[in-house]
C-alpha cells in the first residue's frame, strides 16, 4: 500500500471506542486498578506497552523541551503542607460543584451534568428531525445506545424549538465559564435532575478536590497531594535563579504524579484522580515579554478558538499563524505564542492528528483573575474536546503571593546600564529598641514592617503623622501593635538606583500526560478494511512501546541461532524489541503485533540461517523488504529515531513479497 | 596525576558530613521540601543536579534490570483502598515503636533511641579509655560534637564496666530484631529516657506508618499512599502472566514513588516521608528455583553478614563467592543468588565504594514468618550501615492472601509432559438449591466453598459426616450459614491431572533509590589534599548529572563562534553539558564543577579559534589532553557510554599542559 493508500484505509472502517477499548485492556495498555478488588473509579495502572509508551512520550518531552531550552528540572514531593496551598489559593477555590441526589446518596458534577443533559437533548432533536451525521459518530452513537439509555433516561427523539436548540448550543459552548449558582440556576430553568430517576437534585455545593492527609505521628501538620507539579517549582525560585547565575528569563521544569479527587469520574484515562504531569515554569521579566527564537515558530498556522467567539456562542476556530496571532494581540505576547507553537510542535511528534488539535482561549469568568492570557491545548476524542495542555501567563501572581505570606523576597536583581533616579517611600527601624520590647517575637515584627508595600508605607506614614504611632496586627501576638516615632520613620526619598529589581512573571505550559496519551491512541486507532476485527495501533516509530517484532518463520530449530544472533545485535543497538517465536501463525503474530503498536517486523526464514539476511516490515502498509541485518537495523534506526520517511529510509533495500504472508493476511 | 595517585589522594583530607552537605545544598543538589515555609521534615526536593543523577540512575536501573532480563514494567496507582492493605498485612503490621514523652510531647522512636543512646554511651567510654578512632572518624565526631551535645545528654566521657560494652555491642548488632514489647524492657534496664532531659518516657506503642484518605467526594473510601511498589505488580498477577503468554518465570518491575509517615525522621535523605522505589517481582516456580544464568554470576565474591553471626551478637561479615553462597545453604537458592550479585553488579556501575557494602541476612524474628530467606544490601556512611536494597524470597505469601481474600485464582497453567495421578480433596456444590436459599448472596456462598485448602476441606468432610451439615461465616450474612449434604458433596478422588497449577513464588529485589544516591555522595566525596575547602564528587561519567562543562577560557568575542559550534555539536550527540561563560577564572570554573560532579572540561582557547582544537580535562586527576572535537566526543563518549578507562579512551591523544589552568590550580 501506498501512503495514500494507507491514508484511506485507515478511515475506511469507521472508529468505535469499545472497539479501541477492548484492544487496549486486551493488549494490556491499561486497566482498571485494584480490578480484583472490584476496582476504585478514576484509577488506572498501565501495563507493559502502555509503560513504556508513557516513558517514550515523557522521554521526547524532556528532549524537546528541557534540552532544547536548557531549563532546569526539579522533583519536589507531593505531599504538601496546607499553608503552602493556603497561600497559593487551592484550599480556597481548587474545587469543582458537587450536587447530591438526597434520595438515591448518589453525588454528580454539576457542569458535567448539565451538559450531559443537554447534549442528550440536543442528540434526541437531530433523531427527531431525522438528521444524519457522519459515519464515526453514528457507529460510536449505535455503540453508545444501549449505555445511554441507563444512563440518561431523558434521551428520546424528541424534536426541540429552534429557538431552544440554539440557546442549548449557547450554553454548550459556554460551559466551562459557569460559576455554582449560575449551574443551579441552568438546572432549575432546563429542568435537569438526577438523569436515570429525573428527581430533581440539591444546588451545587463547592467541593474541594485535593486529598487531604495528616503529616508526622501527632496529626497535627494537616497536608495534601499536590494537585499539581507547579507550588515546588515557584518556592524553589531563588535557588533555581541562584543555580542560573542570576539571569532570566529561565525555565524550570517537572515532571510527576498529581491528584485530583474528582467527584465522579468516568470518562476512562481521560478523567482520573492521580495522573502524570509535565510543567514548565518560565520566569520572564514583565516589562520584555519578547523570545529570542520567535522567528523560528511564527509561521506555523494553528486553529485558534479565541475568547470573543466563544462568548457568542460559537464553536468554530480560526486559523492563522502565531505571528499573526501574536501581533493582532489575540496572543498577549511573544513567549506565550512561542510556547503555544513548541506545543503544537511537540504533540505532531508524538502522533497527535493535527486535526483533530485546537487552542481555546479561556473566557473572561473561566481565568483566574491575575492571569494575563491563557490557552488551553485541546485535543478532539469520541467524548468531545479535551483539554489536554495549558498554556497561561499567570503573571506575578505566584511568586508575589508566597513572598507575601513569607516575608522572603523572589525577586530578580538586575544590573542597570544606566542608574535610575528612583523616588519612594522608605521605613527605617531603630533596631535596639524592638528586641527589649519583643524579644524573641522582634524579626517576625520586623520583617513585616520592612515587607510593607508602596501604598502600605504612603498609609502608615499618613497614619504616623496623625496618630503619632502606627497600629497593626502581628500572627502570633495577641491585639494590636503599636509603635510610635522613636521605633519608626517613614519617608518618602529620592535615590540613584544601579540595580532593578522585579518580581518575573510566570509562563506555563502544563501538560497531562495520560490524556495526550488516551488521545493519541483514539487518533492512531484504525481497522483493517479488509477484516474489520483486526484493529491497528499507529504510533509513531519514536514513540511505540517497542520498535520491533522479531518473528522466526517457524519454530525450526534451524532459525534458533540466527533469532539468537539477531536479538543479540538489537539488544547491542539498544532498540527496544520483543521475540515472538510462539508457533501461531505468522499473520497472527503480526496481527498481534499491529495491536500492539510495533512499527517493524524482522521475519527470519530458512534464508536467513544460509545468508544472513531478513525481511522487514512495515506495520501500516505491511510493505516488506530484504536486506543484511546491519542494512535493516540502519533502516530501523532512521526511521524512529532521524525521523526519515520509509520510503526514504529503506531506498537501497530489495522489496520483498512472502507468499506466506500474503496468504496469512 | 596517575590512577594511584588519585586514589591516595581521595584518602588524604578527612571526611566530613557537613563539608560534603554544603556542597550538596550550595549546588542544589536537594534542599529542604517548603523550606521558604519553615520546612517540614522528612522531605526534600531535587534541584536540576540531584534530579539529573537520580534520572540517570533510573536509567541505569532499567537497562541492568528490565531491558536485559526482558521484565514486564508496569506504572500503577499510589492511592491504594484499605481492603488491599488490609490483606497485605500492612494494615495491621506496617509500624514502627513510637515512645512519647508526656511532659514535653516529643515523640521518639524507640529502636534509633535505643540505638543512638547506647552508641553514644559507647563513645563516651572510648573517650574515657583513651581510644583513637581513625581519621575519618574523629573527623565526622569533631564536627559531630556540638550538634551531639546538644541532641543526646548523656554522652560523657563515662568509662563502662567490660561486660557492660558487650552488652551494648550485643543489643546494638541485634537491634533490627526487637519487638515493641523488648524495646520497652531495654529502655527500662538501660535507663533510656528522653536524650536531652533523661525523663522516663511512655512505653513503646506501635504507629501505622502509612498516609491516610479519602477517595471519592463521599468520604467513605478508606485509602492508603502505597508504603511500596510491590502490591500493584501483584493485583495485576494474571494479566501480567496472559501477556508473557501464561510462562513462568517472568519478572514485573516497577519505578515510583511511596511514602512513609516517619515518626522522627532526622538523618537528611536516608529517612524520607517520601520517596523513590523500584522493585522488582519475579515470580519462580517453588520446585524449581534455578536460574539459567547463575553460571555467570557465580563466581563473583561478596561481603556476607549471615544471620548465625548477629545472633551471636558479631558484625564481622565473611567473604565468599555467590556460588559457594549458594551451595552451603547460606543463601537458600540460586535466584535469590543471582539477583544479590546482579545487585552488586548495579551498584558497582553507578559508583558504590565495593568496601562499603555488605550483604546482611535478616534474623529469624526480624524476618516476615512467610519469607523463605531475605538479604539487605547495607552500605556504610557517616550513619552507620544502612539499609539500601532488600532481596527477599516472599514464598508464595502475596499472591495467596489476595487470592483467597478476594476468590479469584492467581496461579500458574502448566501443561505436564507426563500426566500425573492426583488424590485430593473435592466439593461439589447442588447449584440449583443456592440461588433459592441464598438468592443475590449465593456467588458469595459459592465462592468461598470452592476456594477452601485441601486442610479446609478434609476439615469440612469430617464435619459433613459426623454432624450431618457443615457451618461457617459468610460476611454481609447474618449469623451462621448451615447446609447438609443436599446441598455439598465432600469427597476424596484420584484424577489423571494432563495440567499441573501452581501459585509461584516471588523473589523481590526492592531499591530505595533516595538512600542508594545519597550513599554515592558520600563515597563519592572528596577534599583535594591541596586546598581542603575545595570538594570533588568523582562520580562515574555514565550517572554524572553532566557530563561536559564547555568554558571558553575568556569572554572574548573571536571564542564566541567556536563555543557556539561545538555546543551544537554537542546537543546533536545528546551528550549533557553546560556552558560557563561568565567571567570568573577558569580554576573557579571548574572548582565549581568539580562540586558538580561533572568528569569532564572542554576548554576552548584561541588555538581553538584557528584550528577547531580543543582541551579535554578529567575531573579527577585534573589531567589534559588535546584534539579534534570530533576525536574529544568520541574519548568522552567511550569513557562514559562504553566504560572504557581514562587512559585507553584518550590513548591516541596528545598530552596538554595549560599554563593558565595549572596556574589556577
């Protein structure tokens, strides 16, 4: 088969998940964990091939992103005191809305079940109106029916108002922007309730999503999983800047566990609550948002959702380049969009289809408040679009609140060329008097005095002048401090600075890694045409759990000494192979194999034990050719790791037709 | 320098924990978890070098285990529901002795208590008699001496009866082996109390060390972050098996993190809340624990501390080679032989002093009452030898409770050349009386008469025929469940078996990762005799966290095009390396780089400029020699990938003797 060939086949027979399913807990990508146990809802264990793809995607990640940039990486733990997470605002607002079914104890999430709901709704109008959709999506409706209906009892085709249609699709396209009372509001106005009983539910409740657990023998020191990678990473600013010699913009990066006790998690990989984590962290001065290598990205068109046509309810991306992006300011600045293309980048090299890729920028009410712009990567799936990366400048959020509530400073000090003239306020301590009057409380007392921003000085100082003292709390100490004149001054003074100093804002791109992963496999999921059962995964080469089948043509024990010889050399040439010398049919291993994701297959025959030469096949055309086993190493070598074409990579080698396997496949 | 020189002189200036804590801290190597928020002790973060070395390790890891044993990885979840833990034994016997002191609150751990006031008790009396420690020794207590003081009270320069220091000694050799009950009575006799008042403290009552929470938005799902990797590779038994085509022996690993919840941890990385795993669960056939490639590791000689000695109160180990290990029944079988010396083999690649580590086997109460026999791989630091790596032959304990926890069979097919005659104990059910009888609960019922032990079952026989009914306890049925021999038929019958089924047994080697690198940081360390201030980690070039700083010997512009060329050439051999291009002399440069660890300089002059020459310098013996770029990374990528020597990888090169940098030196 011809690429073009291949390209057809492969939409030929049209994707069901089930089917997808079934080959990857068969093959043993994954599974449930605790199976035997009856299993725990939104944990999963990954099995060999699915192991070893995650180390190969999380390999090309540290390749592309951490050498390529020379960021620093950290491995922080994950368990986390609450002050920390306190401070960052996660105890506060990392939740989602949780509504209860006081009838049946059954507990859902409030946005995922109004669109749900809706979605059902809007499916039962399209049957109503005897719409048809594509060839995908009505094998995977058939497939879904029986579930669907135990699980949604509402759905019927029932025909709706156009006018009810439109305003559904609205609140669709808007869903992630809700707060907890807007949701309560929408189920009460579209009558959503319990979706099996119909009963209706209690409003939205704020539900906390970390785990929470007690450090140390006494309990006392309450902590929690980290809900992601990122807390270590912003408190470990100043060592990481000390390690950079100082200079920004740098990067640090992460890669681990985190944990998100999702209420109700069903979506498989793709909702779980402990999943693998990359993060980067990149300081950047606030006032220079440009990137050295901009020019290398800015061409690169990419299907773009903005804010301002979600807020009209639309769906539809546009395309245009980051440099257009970035000048048009639909991107706010240069590293953003230079990330937003090493994203882009990065998930072609791992098999993601490219269209079946998005950046939605989040709405107005969906950013945290401080965030200057922030892009979500999403990836489309049989449940709908995902976000599987974000992309946000957070500005100087982060690191100005941990300093804050520390009283340490996470600032860059920067060598000015020219010195500035600098007005401003200034506080100074008399030092000897806060040790008799504070004793072992003094350096808390005065770290917060000497903590105090520009409008908090202009403040105490107006304060001074009034009262004649200045009045505030200290944690720690009970009712109010009070220090006059003979402790304090605050001045307001005009000096010669040489050096700047300023809080960097943050860039980060955060990458799920298991749903880039589940998404890949639905993106590289296609059926033979000819025999609709035999399912094949098509990874690329760089990235599949193992690269090459080694397949004696029997199990002769002539063929013994050549399979021998040639699992030594690859071991030698570290390509990650498996032996298939099981005495099934050579159409079956392969079959096999193609489910299983490897690109290449070595067939040994009774040719090989005389001359020493081998076939090689390839997985998606199942085109094969002869050569030496050095010739088909090299061959293998180019491919998976230089990224060259098979047809270019195999140009000097014989092709090679196997009656066999003809007849096998 | 020559080899030999080098060697002496790693030996000249003592070794000291706090010299070597600075460097690591100084160049980030780890740091204290949150220490912007005080801390929390028993958690540490990686920064970029020790996140490099322990990634390198890793690496090293997989390929000595799992690439060349053709292991199954899996990557399964931390959170783990109470039931499984419940099985496993951790539940109930997964604690450490903890004494509290009622007055202060402090709480202890009654065996390091144990064991650090004895210890210091046996100081003090060789202060008093006089004795001289070795160098490195009076070193680390020079430096020890105040911290000490403060910490543990007691130590004075006390002399102690003889039989009194034997008694010590005797304790202290058998400290691993006490019950919470014996640690108590050693506390009472020894008049341990608390280190810094000597006030009597409470009896040692035993502390589950292991994180508790919830899952799932309810509240209700007990759970438990993993004390271990091992449990999931044991849930997953039957896929694992399915996938390696149902043959035995095959081994699972696993790479993670687990947690701990240490009473007081205190010793930096040894004892951590958190930390990095790898196991490694082979599953054998009990009748045949041969290894087809002990052969190759037989020969290989090794410190063995076996139980027989600590009971007798010795901590000298004997040396011997594996296979006489094996042989004599020390080591007691050749799998658990070959995976000690495989062990060694691994840490000898990633750099473990052999003359520091010594392979102790556990005591007869120290050991899990299933465990066939268990080996710790211990090596030796400033705290005392220390338990790195455990090797245990499990039996067939796991795989049984689970099994019969949860009536699902975990065993092993094995079809038998010639069929054998099997007697046993059978029970057949009257299937169609238990749906009536017990209606939903009747798999239950069944479930559990079909998985009773041959003992079970002839128990079981003789109850039906003298009684005329068998009872016994269902969970979630009330009361007693009774059936006569309408409803079960017990009975002895003699059967030709074509299959033989089996529950294999496990050998585990299990890493804990963290203890492993901060081993070779100590064994790595060392003062260069000429300036004592300036630290060297000789780390081996395959684990070094970089491998190449690249300094251009001045900031001068004509070097700029050269440093950039072959930092190119460089990445594209992906080999790791930084640039120091910041002002400071080249001496300080690679100073600095000594303390990172790196084995090797490229230095870039004019010369370089004009002739595409460089300099490669070796870390340890700070000797030079001079090349083509080209002929530089290929001696750098031998010495490092392939192991070759120093000497022999840079054989064809021409000696370099640098004025600037001998000057500096």
């Amino acid at each position: 088969m011809s690429v073009e060939e291949v390209n057809k086949a492969r939409t030929t027979v049209p994707f069901t998940r089930e089917q997808l399913e079934s080959v990857l807990r068969g093959r043993f990508f994954y599974a449930p964990a605790f199976e035997l146990y009856g299993g725990v809802s939104g944990l999963y264990d990954y099995g060999p091939p699915g192991c070893a793809f995650q180390a190969n995607i999380v390999d090309v990640w540290r390749k592309h992103f951490i050498l390529e940039e020379d960021m620093l990486e950290v491995d922080c733990t994950m368990l986390t005191p609450y002050e920390v997470l306190k401070t960052s605002g996660h105890v506060d607002k990392f939740s989602d809305w949780m509504c209860r079914d006081l009838k049946t104890g059954e507990i859902f999430r409030a946005d995922h079940l109004v669109e749900e709901v809706l979605e059902a709704r809007l499916k039962g109008d399209k049957e109503a109106r005897g719409v048809v959709e594509d060839a995908n999506a009505s094998a995977q409706a058939d497939a879904d029916k029986k579930k669907r209906k135990k699980k949604v009892k509402q759905i019927k085709a029932v025909k709706l108002e156009d006018a009810v249609v439109e305003e559904y699709e609205c609140v669709l396209a808007k869903i992630d922007g809700y707060s907890g009372e807007q949701l309560g509001e929408l189920m009460v106005k579209y009558n959503i309730g319990n979706p099996v009983t119909g009963e209706p539910l209690e409003p939205p409740k704020a539900f906390n999503l970390m785990f929470e657990t007690a450090i140390g023998p006494s309990g006392q020191l309450k902590g929690y999983l980290r809900p992601e990678t990122a807390q270590g990473q912003f408190l470990n600013f100043n060592k990481l800047l000390e390690f950079n010699n100082g200079k920004t913009p740098f990067a640090s990066a992460s890669i681990g566990k985190s944990f998100r006790n999702e209420i109700s998690p069903r979506a498989g990989l793709l909702r779980v609550r402990e999943f693998l984590m990359a993060e980067i962290e990149h300081f950047v001065d606030p006032l220079d948002k440009s990137h050295p290598k901009f020019d290398e990205i800015k061409d690169i068109e990419l299907s773009f959702l903005p804010r301002d046509i979600q807020e009209a309810g639309k769906t539809e991306p546009i395309v245009m380049t980051v440099g257009e992006a970035v000048s048009s300011k639909m991107v706010d600045n240069e590293t953003l969009g230079y990330f937003i293309a090493r994203i882009y980048q990065f998930l072609m090299k791992i098999g993601v289809d490219s269209t079946k890729l998005r950046f939605r920028q989040h709405m107005a009410n969906e950013m945290a408040h401080y965030a200057a712009d922030c892009w979500d990567g999403e990836l489309k799936t049989s449940y709908g679009w995902i976000e599987c990366v974000g992309c946000a400048d957070r500005s100087a959020f982060d690191l100005t609140v941990h300093s804050k509530r520390t009283g340490e400073k996470l600032v860059v000090r920067q060598k000015l060329e020219t010195p500035i003239e600098v007005t401003q306020w200034e506080i100074d301590l008399t030092k000897k008097l806060f040790g008799p009057k504070f004793r072992k409380d003094a350096p808390k007392v005065e770290k917060i005095l000497l903590n105090l921003s520009q409008e908090e000085l202009a403040a105490k100082a107006e304060e001074l002048k009034s009262n004649g003292k200045i009045a505030f709390q200290v944690e720690g100490i009970e009712g109010t401090v009070e220090l006059d004149d003979k402790f304090v001054t605050i001045e307001k003074r005009t000096k010669v600075e040489h050096v700047r100093e300023f809080v960097p804002n943050v860039i980060e791109p955060s990458f799920g890694i298991g749903r880039i992963i589940y998404s890949i496999f639905e993106h590289s999921f296609w059926n033979r045409p000819e025999d609709a059962a035999r399912g094949v995964l098509s990874f690329p080469p760089l990235v599949a759990p193992t690269k090459v089948l080694l397949v004696p043509l029997s199990t002769h024990k002539d063929l013994q000494p050549v399979t021998k010889e040639v699992s030594k050399i690859l071991r030698k040439a570290q390509i990650p192979f498996k032996v298939d010398d099981s005495g099934v049919s050579i159409g079956k291993r392969y079959a096999r194999n193609d489910e299983l994701g490897t690109p290449f297959g070595i067939t040994i025959d009774f040719e090989s034990a005389k001359d020493g030469s081998v076939t090689l096949r390839e997985r998606d055309s199942t085109k094969q050719v002869r050569g030496s086993v050095e010739e088909i190493i090299n061959a293998i070598r180019e491919i998976t790791y230089s990224g060259v074409s098979w047809e270019e990579g195999t140009k000097n080698l014989k092709p090679f037709v196997s009656q066999a396997e003809t007849a096998a496949e």
